[in-house]
C-alpha cells in the first residue's frame, strides 16, 4: 500500500489530526470484512468513504472528499462510539468503486440468488437447460449464483481460509471454512441454492455438471482485490448430494522461510544439510493437511538454481515456481508416480520431486534413482518419523538398498500459533509445572541453546485472550512442530542387519540427539508461539496440562 503527501487540509475531528494527509493511491492489501463493516454499507457509498485498518487506538478511513461536511459530522459520531482516534487519507474514485464491490455481504447475495431461483421457477424455466447453456459460454457473471460463488470465495480468502468446504446436511446445503487447521460454519442456504451453487462451482473448474456419480477434481484461478489465488476443486458423491472442497493456493503464501514454518535447532540444520547432497532420499511424513507439501515447496525454492535440472510430479500441483519443471499425474490414462518417475529418469534430472511414495513400485523407483545420483525429495503416510523406515520395509525395499539411499526422514504437524496482540501468561498448577519442567529438563541442552532457551528455564506458557485482531479466538497462523530423524552409520547397521527393528532404531535415535515432536512443541510453548493445548492436540499422549 502506498501513500503519497498531498496539500489538503482535512477539517478538525475530534480525535483526529489535521492538515496534511497521505493518499491512497491502491487498493489495500490486507482490506478485512470486519473492518470494513464498521461503517454501514449505504453509509458509505451516500459519504464515499471506507475504513481500511484499525488498532487498539485509531482507525484509519479513506475518503474520495475528505472536505465533506456531513461525512466529517458522522465520523466524530463514530470516533465517539467506538472510542478511537481516526486517521483520514484520500482515495480515488476507482479505488472505492473497488471497495464497495467487497460490502456485498454472503446474506445479501444469498437473499439474491434464493429470489433469482424462486423467479426461475415461477417463469418455468429449466434449471437443467439453464446449465447447459452456461457450459456453452453463456455464463453470466453478475447472476445471483455467480455472485454468491463470488462472495463466498471472497471472504474465505479475507479469512485466511486454506479449505473451503460446501457439503449437503439435513435437507440444506452447509459451507464451513478451515481457518488455521479448524473446521468453522459460516452459511447455511437451502438444497436447491446449494446445488446451483454446486453446479456454478463445477463449471468455472471445466468438471462434468452431469456427472453425479463418480468424483472430480478440477482448479479455478480466482482474482480478488489484487490478489490472484488457485482453488484446488474436489467433488464427492455423498448420500444427500454432491459434497464440493476448494483447497484455497495463495501464491503470496507459498513460505519458503525457515523460521516461518518453525524449523529450528537440530531439525532446521540437519534438513538444511540433507536436501543440499548430491544424492539420496529425503523424506517428509505426516498425515493430509499437516503442511508437508509446503516444507517440500520450501526446499525447491532454496535448491532453484539455474544449474539445476529440477522435475516434480504431483498430484496434483499446488504451487508453481518458476525455474522448475512440474507434472502433474493422471491415473486414469496411466501416468501414475511409477510410470512418471520412469519417464522423469530420461530427462536428466538433478533433483526429482515425488508427490508421495503409495506403492512399492514407486518406492523401488526412487531408492533407484536416489542411487543413480540423483536427490528424491518425497512424502509418506506415517505417524513419526522413526515409524517410515519399517513402513518402506514392509512395502517390500530391500533393507540393503534402504539403508544405501535414505539421507533423512521428518515427521511434522501443524499446530496454531498464539495471537501476539492479545498474549498473556497462562495460570498452572505446580503438579503441572513440575511435570512441564521434567519434561524440558529430557531435552539436550544443545537443543535449548540452539532455541534460544536457557537450562534452568523459567517455566511460562501462554495463551490467546481472544481480540479483534484474532476474531477472538486466541490463536492467528499456524506454525510447524518437527521430529528429524537422520540415517547416520549406526541407523544404517540397523537397517540392514536387523531389518529396520523399530524398537533399535528408537534407542539409536536418542544417542543422536533426536527430539520428538512432543519436546519440539514444548519448546516452541516456553518460546510463546503456541499453547499447551495445541501441542496436545497435534501429539499422541497427554500432557497432563489442560487450558483454563
């Protein structure tokens, strides 16, 4: 957002400076739906004007006039109401013509698409027909449906939404946002909306509207306020309908900083290390959702050099990185990981990336070329890190070869951080302290340094109170917790002499300084960038601490 100086003098509000104010030359970037509410719709439009960002003492508000009298009045009655001081720019008539395109409201578009339909039905017209016309092209952007499509994809993305899921539940269709790993409902619209709504969906991503029975997968490019984003689509026949998941990509977002994602100590220099071999496999564990895709995304954009042949195949691609060549599978003509990592071998590749090892043909593909010279950077549905070297085992890799070609193996989940504008320390008992403390006091010392902690630490944790800023629920983004188990020499006896024992492998793990998940969410708890709880929640077994 850029401003520039202007000579206008704006007059006096009370609360406010006056005379020179900045401009609002663009569209602003962070523009929250909140925000923006605080000042009624028709309010805005009659004065031409809107609030764009607020804190704890001041709210700031564009205005296309700022030398208008009545807009002035209403505004000291605002900073009166809400007990803040208000900043004023000057913005331009197209910027707040752009603006105003983010009021229309989910209730107003729903109202509007319930009327369309109810018009629709009283005029005889088929629904039917109405959708094959608009699979023909006739689609029309400024019809209710389309716009309900419109505002719902708006606000998932001005909510920092990563899934937006529309589902049929008890004779009415249900949309629920995840926002930062939790399932939240938002809207609530009758079936025969819901299915329109459906139907719109299927057709911006080219899916088959008349296909009811089987799933789809599709992809729709979505631009809003500047900001262009991809929604990953996946439809699924459920027993009232058709159940649709638009995985929101924010290219913005694509984090390729180490400290963002909470790679720290011991697990950020080991990967660190690992990924920048010449050869060998690289392996990412975790469950769907738990951000694996992304540390992987992470790791090409530091490996992205221009001497580097780099090949991904995906399924399907998320993100696209310049400088990298990505493919995506299709299983249903039989381009499978198998077949594409056999084609992917004849490209001269330095680095390959593979979605995910499911088969043990893929498994034996990749132990090849990681032999061959070449750095496979994969993923693998296991519960820890230490649990995928048996798990590749029983998919039948020889143990021989494992032990040859494995580099690493990271385990992660995602928990939520805690909203840094309304922190405060947490209230425990001293059994729970104690315990919390026996617990840190198991970490290696050099793992605490590397954090930044002291041995004798004192015990704080802390939680979220819930503010405007969080939209009170405590917690804002979401961090990594990480477990790192690297192949070193002894780990490689094992493997190969004792057919990857899991219980050998556990105890060699402790003598190289492994922490686990657990230890590394305890860790970022005394740093303040999560709660108790949500390491809990992400982490098998308790820690006999529950928030109050």
């Amino acid at each position: 957002m850029e401003e520039a100086e202007t000579q206008i003098t704006v007059p006096k509000i009370s609360g406010a400076s006056s005379g020179v104010i900045p401009v609002l030359s663009e569209f602003p970037k962070q523009l929250e739906k909140r925000i923006l509410e605080i000042i009624p719709e028709a309010t805005a439009r009659k004065h031409r004007l809107f609030c764009f960002e607020k804190n704890d003492t001041v709210l700031r508000v564009a205005m296309v006039d700022p030398s208008d009298f009545d807009a002035m009045n209403m505004l000291r009655f605002l900073a009166e109401k809400e007990s803040l001081s208000i900043e004023i720019s000057q913005t331009t008539e197209a910027i707040f013509g752009e603006v105003m395109r983010n009021y229309s409201g989910t209730d107003k578009a729903l109202q509007n698409a319930i009327l369309s339909l109810k018009k629709g039905a009283e005029l005889g017209l088929d629904l039917e027909v109405e959708k094959k016309k608009s699979i023909q092209g006739e689609i029309f952007q400024d019809a209710p449906i389309a716009k309900l499509v419109e505002v719902i994809v708006k606000h998932a993305i001005d909510g920092k939404a990563s899934d937006i899921h529309i589902e049929p539940i008890e004779g009415n269709y249900r949309v629920r946002f995840r926002i930062d790993g939790i399932l939240k409902s938002q809207l609530v619209f009758p079936l025969e909306v819901g299915r329109a709504v459906v139907s719109r969906i299927k057709i911006l991503s080219n899916l088959k509207i008349d296909e009811k029975r089987k799933p789809q997968d599709g992809r729709i490019h979505f631009e809003s306020g500047g900001q262009a984003v991809d929604l990953r689509v996946s439809s699924l026949p459920v027993m009232e309908g058709e159940k649709i998941v638009m995985r929101v990509l924010d290219r913005a977002n694509n984090v390729s900083d180490f400290d963002v994602l909470g790679l720290l100590g011991r697990n950020r220099t080991v990967l660190l290390s690992k990924i920048r071999e010449p050869f060998g496999i690289v392996l990412i564990t975790g469950p769907t959702g738990s951000g694996k895709s992304t540390t992987l995304y992470a790791f090409l954009q530091i490996l992205n050099q221009e001497e580097r042949n780099i090949v991904t195949l995906e399924d399907p691609v998320e993100y696209f990185i310049d400088g990298v060549n990505q493919s995506q599978i299709r299983p249903e003509i039989g381009y499978t990981f198998s077949a594409g990592l056999r084609s992917i071998l004849r490209q001269d590749p330095n680095i390959i990336m593979v979605g995910e090892i499911r088969d043990n043909e893929t498994a034996e593909l990749a132990i090849h070329a990681a032999l061959t010279g070449h750095l496979v950077l994969s993923t693998l549905h296991t519960n820890d890190a230490i649990g995928s070297v048996p798990r590749l085992v029983d998919m039948g890799v020889e143990p021989f070869l494992l032990a040859s070609s494995l580099q690493s193996v990271a385990a992660q989940r995602l928990v939520r951080k805690i909203c840094e504008k309304c922190k405060t320390e947490m209230k425990i008992t001293d059994p729970q302290r104690n315990r919390l403390a026996q617990m840190y006091q198991e970490i290696p010392l050099a793992e605490k340094k590397a954090y930044k902690l002291k041995d004798n630490q004192e015990i704080k944790v802390f939680k979220g109170t819930g503010c405007d800023d969080c939209g009170r629920t405590g917690h804002k983004g979401r961090v990594g917790i990480y477990e790192v188990f690297e192949i070193t020499d002894p780990v490689k006896a094992i493997i190969t002499d004792h057919k990857a024992n899991e219980h050998e492998l556990r105890k060699e793990s402790l003598s190289q300084g492994m922490i686990s998940m657990k230890e590394d969410g305890i860790l970022k708890v005394l740093l303040g960038l999560t709660t108790l709880a949500e390491v809990e929640r992400a982490t098998e077994g308790k820690l006999l601490i529950d928030e109050e």
